[in-house]
C-alpha cells in the first residue's frame, strides 16, 4: 500500500508543479507581450515627432540656405530612425532626431521671419504634443519593462524563466532633456 501512496503522492506533486510552471510561464509571456505593445506605441510616437520634426524641416527651408547643416542632420536622423529595428537603436536615433530637432529650433531662431510661418507654428505645436505623447509612452514602456525584469528575478518566476528561455530586457528609454 505504501508504495502505491508514494507513488500517487508523486504524481500529485508532479501534476501541481506542471500547473505552477504552466502558470508562471503564461504569467512572463504577458509581461512580455505588454512591453513589446508598449515598445510598438512608443516606437509609433517617436516615428510621428520625426515626422513632425520633417516638417518642421520643411518649413524652415523658404528662409534658410538649402545647404544649412540643420536640413543634413534632420534628414540623417529621420533615417536612422526608420531603418532601426532593435530598441536600443530606435533610442539611439531617437536621441540623434533630439540634436537635430535643436539645430533646427537654433536655425529658426537666426530667422525672425520664421516665427510668423503658420507651418512653423504648425510643426513646433504638432512636436510638442508628439513629444507630451512620447513621454507617457515611454514611462508606460519602461514601468512594463521593469515589472518584467523584476518577475523574471522572483522565486520561482527566476527557474520557470530559466527554463523556459526568458531573458532580461534592458532597453530602457531614458528621459532626455528635450523631451
């Protein structure tokens, strides 16, 4: 008889270890799925301010040389931020389109005319909204990405991570001083 308890008493144990594991596995693939939703916001928002920083761009040029090294960086940094595909790119194009989103707000500044330009306005209006955007996303993806960092660290999250090949993320978007 006893050999029989041991033997259901292992399979009990099994059976809610499975469950556990089961559980904890679905629990990080959430984590997961809601930073990686976060990141494609923050991803869409920081795409709409390189935009709006374009037209910006565009609206500069009727009042400052074609060849000013403002228009140069803008078109460089919109393009790396395009063609970035990891997070820690698209945060490094993100900080680039910042050094050109300020070469343009000097260039304006050398062209008093420019602040009568209703698509300047526009632009600089459209950026500071893009840029209030950017910052609710980006606390949102980093307080996601750090709830999935700290599960991946808790017993026995730490094991079921392990074992099923979680990793940790640290593509933390740190604030910048223009945004």
């Amino acid at each position: 008889m006893k050999p029989v308890l041991a033997a259901l008493l292992a399979v009990a144990i099994g059976i809610a270890a499975g469950g556990d594991y089961v559980s904890l596995r679905r629990k990080l693939v959430d984590e997961r799925r809601t930073v990686d939703t976060l990141w494609s916001d923050l991803n869409v928002a920081l795409q709409a301010r390189a935009d709006r920083i374009a037209d910006l761009a565009a609206g500069l040029r009727q009042f400052a040389p074609a060849d000013d090294p403002a228009f140069t960086a803008t078109a460089t940094a919109r393009q790396e931020l395009s063609a970035a595909l990891a997070p820690e790119d698209k945060i490094e194009a993100a900080r680039q389109m910042d050094g050109a989103l300020a070469a343009l707000l000097t260039l304006a500044k050398n062209h008093p005319q420019v602040h009568s330009s209703a698509p300047v306005i526009r632009a600089r209006r459209e950026i500071a909204a893009a840029a209030d955007r950017i910052a609710v996303d980006r606390r949102k993806y980093n307080e996601a990405l750090e709830r999935y960092n700290t599960s991946l660290t808790v017993f026995p999250n730490n094991i079921v991570a392990h074992l099923a090949g979680f990793h940790r993320d640290d593509a933390y978007f740190q604030t910048a001083a223009s945004y």
